[in-house]
C-alpha cells in the first residue's frame, strides 16, 4: 500500500482524523463545563454585605440564617406569619419551581418571571443583572422609587400592582400586562415578602451590635424578640402603606395651561424647586450627574471603608464580598426630561408624586414643604410641555434643545 | 458471505428512494419538534405536564384531543412536543429497517444506529427532565436535539446521494468539491485561500460552530435562577464570540464556494450567508424583548413603552432565533456532505479500510445506487 499521507496512515491504522477527535473533545469539555451535576434547590442567599460590614463570625451568619428560615421559609416553601399580613396562598403560587398544577394553573411565577433578574432572594444578583442599566431592582432594603405615598412610606399594593402591568418604560422592566390579575396579585404578595423578608434580615444582623456582652454574641430566639421587635416594625410600615398616600389637590378645571407653564418654567429654573441644579438648563439631565443610588452608594461607601481599613483580614473577606455578591457601582444620571419617557408612569398624577414626594432611594429630592401643593401642577404642566418645546423657547440664553443634540 | 445480485424484481421495486424519503420525514419532523421544544422553554412550559410517560394519568397517545387542543397554552405545547418526539422517534425506527434492509453505504448505517440511540436518550432525558424537575437535564436535552437534527440531515443527504448513485468511492463531477487552487476568484476579485480552506473543510467547520452556538444558546435559555451574574456574563460573551464565528466561517464559505461549479452548491452557501445575517438580527430582537434597549443605545432609540413580557411577537422573535440556528446547523450538514464531504465521512464510517460496504463480489464497494438494488437472497447463507 502506498501511504502518501497522514491522512492515509491514519486511515491505514483504522483510526478517525484527528480534527473530529477534537471537535468531539471540544464537545464534552463544552456540555461537561456547563455542570453535569444536578440542579442544585433554589435558596436565600445570606446578605453578605451587611454580614461583612456588621463583621459577623460564621455562627453568627448561621444562626441568621436558620432563624430566617425559620421566620420565612425557603424558596420553594415560603411561610407567612401572621404578623407580617401576607397571604400564603398567594405567595405559593408565585414561590417554587415553574410547573402547573393539576388544573392547568401555573406556580413558580416569581422565578418564572422575575427571579433571572432580581434573584431568587430579590437580592438583584439574578444572572442577568450585570446586563441591565439600570441595575434590577433590591427589594431587601424595602426601599421603592415609584408610589403614590410619601418618600418614607412603603408602596401601597396597587402602586406595585401599577409597575407590574405597566413596566417601567427606559428601564429592562417589562410589563406584565399579559399576566391574569391573579397572578400579578400573587407576584406583588411575593415581592412584598422578599421585602419583608429582606428588612428583618438586615434587622437581625443589625442586632448584633445592640447586644449585651451577656448574651455571648447569640441573638435571643425568642418570639418576642424575633417577632414582635424585629418582624413587626416592618410589616406594620408595610400595612400603613395604605394610609400613607399623598394628598393632591385637583387641578383646577378652567387652569390657563400657558400660564401654569410658564410659571412652572419659573420653578423648574427657581431656587424653591430647583430641578435645574440636576435635570440642566435643557432639561436633558445635563445637570450633576455624578451621584448614586441608595443601592449603588451603600456599596460605594462599603468599598471606601474597606480600602481604608486597617484590619486587613476583614478587607480581605470583604473584597471577596464585594466581588461576588455586589455588582459594579454605577451613577444615576439625571433624567432627560425632553424625551417623553416617564419611568414611573406618564399620568400627570405620577409626575406630581414625584415632584412632591421625590423618588425614594434617588437623589431627586422632595418639593413637599418648600413648593407649595398648588404650584406643584405648574411644574408638572411644565415638565409634560418639555418633549414639545419649541426651539428657543427655553432658557435665557437659548441652551441646547433636542434637536441641537440630534 | 451473503451473495448480492441485481435481479429485475428489486429495481421496479426500488424507483422510490424509500431511506431518503423517511429521512427527509424525519427532519421535517424533528424541525417541527425542535420548534415546539423551542417555545416550551420560550413559555417556561417544560413542567405544564408533571407526569412521564403518561399526561395527567393518560396514556399519552391516548390524551383527549379536545383537552389537548382547548386546554392552557402550556399544555398544548408540551404535550404536543411529547406526542413529536414519539413520533421522530418511530420514524427513526421505520428508517433504521428501511435503511439496513435496502443495504445502504457504511456511513448510513452508522449515522442510522446514532440516530436511534440518540432518540432513545433524548427521550429518556426529556422524561428525566419532568420527572426530576432539573435544569441540568433540561440544558443536556437542548443539545441533544439539535444533534439528533444534524445526523437526521445527514442520513437524508447521505441516502439521497446514494439514491443518484453518488455514494461512497464513486468520485463523479457532482462531488468534486471546489478548485483546490490556492486563489480563488470571487467576481473580479482574487482572494488568496489556504488549502484547508477549500472543499468540506469550512462547511464542516459552520456545521460544528453553528452546533457549539445551539450548545450556548441553551445554557442562556436555561440559565439556573442562582445563578452568579458574572458566570452569566461569561456565557453571554461566549455566545456572542460564537456568533462572530459563525458569521466568519459563512462568509468565508460563501468566498471559498464561489468558484464551485454547480449552481446550486453557490447558491447554497450564500443562503446559508443570509440564514446567518437574519439570525444577527433576531439574535438582537431577543435582547431586545428580553432585557429592553441597551443603555448605549438609548440616548439615540427609545421607546416611550416598556417591553410587553411573553408577547407573541416577543416570543416569536426569541423562537425564531433558535430555530433558523437549528436551520444553519442544517444547511451547514447539507452543503458538507451533498458537495464535498460525503467520501470522507464514508472514510471514516469504514474506519479508514476498503470494502467493508456491500460487495458485487468484486472486492470493491458497490456505488449507491447498485447497493440499493441489491438485497441477499432469502437463505443466501
């Protein structure tokens, strides 16, 4: 036999060519690095930051951990005390695994819908968090931007029900609209419960730093302690949400909108409300744009305090922390008024919550107390006129309109 | 050894390529069932039947139409997926006795035997997958099945070539790849090409890229909810690298292929080009429904809406990207083994040695279309 190749010795010997060797290597390294093993349960992931800032030992974060499970359940079996306010039968169709139940209905909506975002633990470390700007959402802090109660208070039911069906426009927030109200309704219960569940966890750890030296660094598991100093406070800020709401006047009926306009314009660009300072002379969020989030800042503030640390074994932990279980801090620029696109809803009512109450977790402050109720129209009327302004209409010097921009 | 003739009887029955025929039924098939296993992940619809192999205590085949039909989406579409998978299934079967029966080439043979097995495993996982309720299983079961796709092309490309006598070791104009001439003219233009770069060899490459692509895809599309967001990160950024590939590779095809003399093989490769430009887009319409516009983009487009969640043109768009994906893998076997991989592939179904295929009794392999003619005599042995 005349061998010419390696090709032909290969065949010779009765041996496959060594490029689909590879491939097929190349195949299983591919399939076998995605992790044969079987799926892990879903589960709470502790809140290693406020863990590593409040420098917990690991039995401190195990006894927080059991005690959360005990109070709250797991992922796939959510419990509801009674003195949170939530019903259970709601939150059980939105907890667990994606799957239909006898009748067709179907459970897991929560990690279904929400989870790849904001996190099985609404911790908003979903895998694709890292992809969205802004980032998802962290409900255990139980801080909301977008409600209809004052910037301190919890969202009511509805105003989550509002974002659910709606979106957030500007955002990754999709809108649910295509969802039966059963199911929004039990996805708000669940995401109450996250909240809920997320504030008494940051409640327990903080507790730690109040205890006696008697208690030999070990929370008291105690109903009382637990439940009525710990859990309560929280869920009662969440069943006051309904009596917190703002109250706004009716804008007059006969209003000269050209007025109301103008004097709106008078305020966006005055010292009492002052939106120029951020939202720019353009209104195209062209003013300090360097600040952060309530969420972002608690990060970027934690990083200073572990840069500057002398501890160097507690830096350590908390650089790895940081690493895993935070996501790079971003700025929040201010909005671009003149686009027309309005995340927390486009009703003239939504602009007013904002203006007068300021978006809670944000750096856009509160009118209330400094604009009076009244005038609060004018800017909204003012700031709903901005996507259609004419060129040169604004500002003493003309500043920059979209269509400069564009 | 059994004996093999050529007898008058057999030709009048074998006018109708029966192997080719079943096979291009089992592709259609199993393009139909990819495509619903496709929106059952799309609708998270994997768990709307809890039970294996029955659905809700039925025996599957025996499930009310009317339920089946009227009852939720979810439903529909999962046990429609059972119903095609157990139907890819028994043509895989109708087609391993068709093919071993009508004497078909080595490569057939193996590809059948491959055929049938992975089905069997496919359809085992998909019952694992409900029956454990895992997201492992889940992402196995999405690689299998293009795979199972692939070999279902191949074996129908294979018999069809065998069919027109095009088979193993019969080197006709037809399978003469391209000019192995390092400089290859594309219109006026000379492109210097390497000597890989000619024949089977890119094709080949497109199939297995278009198939790693699938690989990531359904990872992201089953991605664990616990997933760490920088492991997600990675993934994205492998699948977009496999996509640049895949772009890559296309259009190196479509240069390489230019000079080939049939028609068809041109033009083949260019749709595979097109296949793989409107999958960019659709690629970029599932970002787009999935996680809204990218922040760089939205000082120049945005919409004043927020994304409705499980549109049906959202889960078209995000659909129709796995599908036309499974469509390139497709085209891909189809240009590597119609117009120039299919002696090499029989090289290796031979494990390199001659003859090993139905002989006339000469020493040498029958072409196609006598092996197709020739069946042993009944008590030949």
């Amino acid at each position: 036999m005349n061998l010419t190749t390696s090709a032909d010795v290969r065949h010779a010997r009765g041996q496959f060519p060594a490029w689909s060797v590879k491939i097929v290597l190349a195949l299983l390294v591919v399939i076998g690095g995605t992790g044969c093993g079987a799926t892990p349960p879903a589960w709470f992931r502790l809140n290693m930051v406020e863990a590593t800032k409040q420098k917990l030992t690991p039995d401190q974060e195990r006894q927080v951990a059991t005690l959360m499970t005990a109070m709250f359940g797991t992922p796939d079996d959510p419990v509801a005390l009674p003195e949170t306010g939530l019903d259970e039968a709601k939150l059980r169709l939105a907890a667990g695994p994606v799957r239909s139940d006898i009748v067709g209905r179907k459970n897991g909506l929560y990690r279904e819908h929400c989870a790849h975002c904001h996190g099985v633990t609404g911790d908003a470390l979903g895998p694709t968090a890292a992809f969205l700007n802004p980032y998802p959402r962290d409900y255990r802090p139980g801080i909301y931007k977008f409600k209809s109660t004052e910037r301190a208070d919890k969202p009511t039911h509805a105003d989550l029900t509002r974002i659910l069906k709606n979106g957030i426009p500007g955002t990754s927030m999709p809108s649910f609209a295509l969802l039966s109200e059963t199911q929004i309704d039990a996805l708000v219960e669940y995401v109450k419960y996250l909240s809920i569940r997320g504030e008494t966890e940051l409640g327990l750890m903080r507790a730690y730093f109040e205890l006696d030296d008697d208690a030999e660094g070990k929370l008291p598991e105690t109903r009382e302690f637990l439940v009525g100093e710990v859990l309560e406070p929280v869920a009662e800020k969440w069943k006051a949400a309904a009596d917190a709401l703002i109250p706004v006047p009716e804008m007059p009926a006969d209003i000269d909108m050209v007025a109301s306009i103008a004097k709106g314009r008078e305020l966006f660009y005055g010292d009492k409300a002052n939106c120029v300072k951020c939202h720019g002379p353009t209104g195209m969020g062209d003013g300090q744009a360097n600040d952060y989030d309530d969420w972002n800042k608690t990060i970027v503030e934690w990083t200073k305090e572990v840069v500057g640390t002398d501890d160097k074994q507690w830096a350590n932990r908390a650089h790895r922390v940081l690493d895993g279980d935070s996501l790079e801090p971003r700025t929040i620029p201010p909005r671009n008024l003149r686009r027309g696109i309005y995340r927390g809803g486009r009703r003239p009512l939504d602009l007013y919550y904002r203006i007068h109450a300021g978006i809670n977790g944000a750096p856009m402050p509160a009118a209330k107390g400094t604009v009076p109720p009244e005038d609060i129209w004018h800017i909204v009327n003012y700031v709903r006129s901005l996507p259609y302004e004419l060129d040169g209409e604004l500002g003493a010097d003309r500043p920059m309109v979209a269509r400069d921009r564009f | 050894m059994a004996s093999a003739t050529i007898g008058t009887s057999s030709t009048a029955r074998s006018t109708v390529n029966w192997p080719c025929v079943v096979a291009w039924m089992l592709v259609a098939t199993t393009a139909l069932l990819l495509s619903f296993g496709a929106l059952v992940t799309t609708y998270d619809a994997a768990m709307a039947v809890p039970d294996w192999p029955g659905t809700f205590g039925h025996n599957m085949f025996l499930y009310p139409l009317v339920e089946w039909f009227w009852g939720p989406w979810d439903l529909f579409l999962e046990h429609g997926h059972r119903l095609l998978g157990a139907t890819a299934g028994l043509l895989s079967l109708v087609l391993a006795a068709v093919t071993f029966r009508r004497g078909a080439s080595p490569a057939v043979r193996w590809l059948v035997v491959a055929a049938v097995v992975l089905v069997v495993v496919q359809g085992a996982l998909g019952g694992l997958r409900v029956i454990l309720d895992d997201k492992t299983v889940a992402k196995v079961h999405a690689c299998t099945g293009p795979l199972f796709f692939a070999v279902a092309t191949a074996i129908a490309v294979l018999a069809g070539r065998q069919g027109r006598g095009e088979s193993s070791g019969s080197t006709t104009e037809r399978s003469e790849p391209v000019l192995h001439d390092p400089f290859v003219a594309v219109g006026s233009l000379s492109l210097p090409l390497p000597s890989w770069a000619v024949g089977a060899s890119l094709p080949t490459a497109l199939a297995v890229a278009a198939y790693l692509q699938l690989v990531a895809g359904a990872q992201l599309r089953h991605a664990d909810a616990t997933l760490a967001p920088s492991t997600f990160r990675w993934m994205v950024a492998i699948h977009l690298a496999g996509a640049a590939a895949v772009t890559v590779l296309s259009a190196l095809t479509v240069i390489a292929w230019q000079p080939h003399e049939s028609r068809a093989a041109r033009r083949w490769s260019l749709t595979i080009l097109a296949m793989v430009m409107g999958q960019l887009l659709l690629g970029g319409g599932a970002w787009l429904f999935t996680w809204g516009v990218p922040s760089w983009l939205q000082e120049a487009w945005a919409p004043a809406e927020a994304v409705l969640a499980r549109s049906p043109r959202g889960a078209a768009v995000i659909t129709g990207h796995v599908i036309l994906g499974m469509m390139i893998l497709g085209a891909a076997v189809v240009l590597a083994l119609e117009w120039g991989g299919a002696e090499r592939l029989e090289r290796i179904a031979r494990f390199g040695r001659q003859g090993r295929g139905r002989s006339d009794g000469t020493g040498k392999p029958l072409s196609g279309a006598v092996a197709l003619q020739t069946r042993p005599e009944r008590g030949a042995r």
